[in-house]
C-alpha cells in the first residue's frame, strides 16, 4: 500500500505540471439528498461508471462518515482495508486509501459506525476538506456522496463542491426534506449551481410533477434556481442488482435505470443529443419527450 501511495504521489506532481500548462481543472460533484434510502449513493456510483466508460478518470468517495456503503453498491466486498476514518485520525494520508473499482473508477470508501468521525469538529472538517486537494491533478471528476441529512459535515461537502446534485423520489417526505436541503443551501450561497434528480418515478408525468414542485418553489421562494438533470424510472434490476453485490450500469447496461443514468450523464457532460446512439435516442425520446421545461 505503502509504494502505491508513493506512486499516486509522484503521479499527483506530474499531473500539476499539467494543469499547469492546459488549465484543465478536476471537477467536484456533490450528490446528496435531504432524505435517507432514496438511493442517492445507487445514482452516485452508477453515474460515476458511467463517466469512466466515456474515458474519464473518476473517482467516488463515501463521505457517508458514519453508514458507509459505496463499497456494497460498486462490488467491493469485502470493503477495502483502509477508509476515510484512517485518514481523519490522521494514520493515513487520502492518496493510501484510494482502492480500485468497476470500469476503472477509483474508490474511496466512508467508515460504518464510527461516531467520532461522523461528528468531525469544524477544524478536522476544514483540514480533511482542503487534504482532498492532493486528488485534483488525479482525476477529471469527483464523485462525493455524502449522508443524507443537513449536518455540518453534509453542508460542507455540498458547499465546497463545483456543482451539486440533490437527488429525492416522490414521496412527499422526500420533497419535503430536499426543499429543506435547497433552503440550507441558499441560506449558505445563492450562487451554487443545483440539479435535480427525481429517483423511481412510475411514470413521466409523476417526475415532472415533481421536479416542477421543487424547482418552481425553489425560484419563487429562496431564488435559487434549480436545473432539471432528469428522473430515474422504478426499475426491478436496480433493486436486483443491489442484492448482487454490483451495479447496475454494469451488470444490467440495457434496463430502465442505466438509460436514465445514460441521459443525465450526457447532461452533465453537455453531449448533444444527436450524439446519442440510436438505441438511446429512441428510449430518450419516449422517455424525455414532456420532460424539458
């Protein structure tokens, strides 16, 4: 572990002269939700697959710091030797932690029931979040899934981020507690940048119900303005997937959910729609086609 931690470091300096040169820049996305088990950490590590099978050099961290489960999600079983709370107490550094995964994203796994890291003090919280700047020259994108809730280790993860993704389902709990993310949110900086994800619709009609809801409240009440990133339809091989131990871009690459998955990540990269294989194009046409405002 020790020589490949050296190695991610020697890699680290090269890749500082080239960002030097090219002003490329890593960027940080931040998945997160108001609510618990609306399959924020599934979205998050799907999407990430699905970036690294476009050539991208990605990596996920769980920064769940008390119910990690990335591992689980992206088939890392057992879970990695070492995680984030060997990095908090200061044992390792974050370049020794990071493990390999599916497709060739690179992983960094949270802790399970430790209280002492989940409850991070705001100085450890600051010195870990300004540590993650080691990992920029590494990779094209950074995938942080956070617990789902409105702590201050939650906020910080949302606010230190280039763009956030705020994933809720139907539920009006759900609704509910991601209006009262996006109110923390805007209380802490108007000026971020937000898209929605509305997870296991029934049908087109109920997701944009619901992205309505929030993203028109959201304007009119705090003016923050949300973007539309796409729904994910209620799909079996999801939940099949998860009882396997793999993700579903992976295991199942033709069902519902890998084709939402599919459409927002082109989104995300900005990919025009002509670019979308034919397969794609008419899924997305029939799935999409009430979906822009």
């Amino acid at each position: 572990m020790a020589d490949q931690a050296e190695r991610l470091r020697e890699l680290v300096r090269q890749k500082q002269q080239v960002v030097t040169e090219d002003n490329s820049k890593c960027k940080i996305i931040t998945v997160t939700s108001g609510k618990g088990g609306v399959g924020k950490t599934n979205i998050a590590s799907n999407l990430a697959i699905s970036f690294s099978m476009l050539g991208q050099r990605v990596l996920i961290m769980d920064a769940d710091l008390g119910l990690s489960n990335v591992n689980i999600i992206t088939g890392l079983i057992p879970p990695p030797k070492y995680n984030l709370s060997h990095v908090i107490s200061g044992e390792k550094d974050i370049l020794e932690v990071i493990a390999h995964g599916p497709c060739g994203i690179k992983v960094i796994t949270g802790a399970v029931g430790v209280t002492k890291v989940a409850n991070m003090g705001t100085k450890k919280r600051t010195d870990f979040i300004e540590s993650l700047d080691s990992l920029l020259p590494l990779f094209d994108l950074i995938f942080i899934d956070t617990s789902a809730g409105l702590s201050e280790n939650v906020l910080s993860f949302v606010l230190s981020a280039d763009e956030v993704i705020l994933v809720t389902t139907p539920e009006p709990t759900a609704i509910t507690d991601a209006y009262g993310m996006i109110k923390a949110i805007a209380a802490k900086n108007e000026a971020i940048k937000v898209g929605l994800v509305v997870n296991r619709i029934q049908n087109i009609i109920e997701g944009k119900k619901v992205s309505d809801k929030i993203v028109n409240i959201a304007e009119q009440f705090l003016g923050l303005k949300i973007e539309r990133l796409g729904y994910i339809m209620e799909d079996a091989l999801v939940r099949k997937a998860v009882s396997e131990q793999a993700p579903f871009f992976v295991t199942y690459p033709n069902c519902k959910a890998a084709s939402c998955i599919s459409h927002i990540r082109n989104k995300l990269a900005e990919i025009p729609e002509e670019n979308y294989s034919d397969n794609e194009k008419g899924f997305f046409s029939r799935l999409f086609q009430r979906f822009q405002s």
